[in-house]
C-alpha cells in the first residue's frame, strides 16, 4: 500500500513538473529565439562585426536575421558584411540585409538595392529594397522604383508607390491593390511626368541633401 502512495505521490510530482514547464516556461524555440537575440546584441556592443557575420552564415535562420538586423546598427564597418548578406540563399536573410544596407550605405551604393528589386524571387526582399531606396533617399535611382510600381507583388508596389510619390512631389492616379493592367497605367502616369520634372526634382533634392550635409558638418 505504502509503494503505491509512493508512486501515485512521484506521478502527480512528474505531471506538475510537466505543467510548470508548459505554463511558465517559454518554448525551446523562444528560448533559442532568446539566446540568439542576447548574443546578437552582446556583438553589438562590442562592435564585433566578425563574430556578427559568423552568425549570418550559420545554419541557424533565426539567428542569421538578427544577426544581420544587428550589423545594420554598426555603420560603414558593417557595410560589406551587409552587402553579403544580400546574397544569401535565405529569402528572409536576404530580407533584413536589404534593410541593414539601407542603413550602412551611401547613396551612390544604392544599385545594390536595385539589383534586388529588379531580380529577387522574393517578393518581400523585393519589397524590403523598395523601402530601402526611400529609406537611403535613392531619388537617383526613380526608374527602378517606378518599375516597381508595376511589380505583381501588391506590397512591392505599395513601396514603390510611396517612394515615388515622395521623391517626384506629386500623386498620380495609382492604386497599388488595383489590377495589375490599371497599376501598369498609373505607372506610366508616373514615368510620364518624371521624364518631364525629374531634372527639376532631381536638382531640388541634391540641393537639400548637400544643404543638410553641410549643417551636419557644421558648415551650414
């Protein structure tokens, strides 16, 4: 009898271990979630762009994204490491590198950027280098970024959408959720007018930017 009060008593101990862990504990894949975030930015502050890139090569997705999220805090030392990662074979890798190199690079490095936009399989890498451009106020590059307004991909074309309106000044007639043949339609509209005023634009903004490259050197 006493056995049996035993085992019932070790059973019930094992069952409420069980629940402890369900209920307070975080999956393994959390955890590993956790660790990579925690040594990712450990990296960071040491400004070890070395033991980043180590990461974004490792089998590990997960921690490859963070990784490469990471580098994109680290400025121009990063950059080549970042470049690289726009090569990955992970589309998700490839996805976070398109917007770390945003951050890293210069203006005149933005072909980078185009080359994704213009060629990835994926439409979120595609996406994410669409932001990119707007992000790196790449109005040089507006061919790219109104062909990608007639990207198949909705999400691709609400980007581009966006970066073209903002660099061209104007709003044409465009819904980037409309048919793939009424998007085309407002592309051209957009192309139209940018063939027409972008010389004006494109001098505006190259005014702006060396104005505020002046006032962040202390010269303006």
């Amino acid at each position: 009898m006493r056995i049996r009060v035993l085992i019932a008593i070790a059973a019930a101990l094992v069952v409420a271990l069980g629940a402890k862990y369900l209920f307070f504990s975080g999956s393994p894949q959390e955890e590993k979630t956790d660790q990579a975030r925690a040594k990712a930015e450990q990296l960071v502050r040491a400004k070890d762009v070395e033991g980043l890139c180590k990461e974004v090569q490792g089998s590990d997705e997960h921690a490859a994204k963070l990784a490469v999220s990471a580098l994109g805090d680290l400025g121009e030392a990063a950059r080549l490491a970042v470049e690289r990662a726009l090569a990955d074979r992970r589309p998700g890798v490839r996805e976070k590198a398109a917007t770390s190199f945003a951050k890293v690079a210069t203006r005149e490095q933005a072909g980078k950027l185009v080359a994704l936009v213009k060629k990835d399989k994926s439409a979120n890498v595609r996406a994410a280098a669409v932001a990119g451009l707007d992000h790196m106020m790449a109005f040089q590059e507006m061919d790219a970024i109104i062909d990608a307004m007639e990207d198949p991909d909705p999400a691709v074309r609400r980007r581009a959408s966006k970066a073209a309106t903002r660099f061209s000044g104007v709003a044409v007639q465009y819904n980037p959720d409309a048919s793939l043949e009424e998007c085309r339609q407002g592309a051209q509209r957009m192309r139209a007018y940018w063939e027409q005023e972008g010389v004006r634009a494109t001098k505006f903004w190259n005014f702006l930017m060396s104005k505020y490259a002046r006032k962040a050197d202390g010269k303006g």
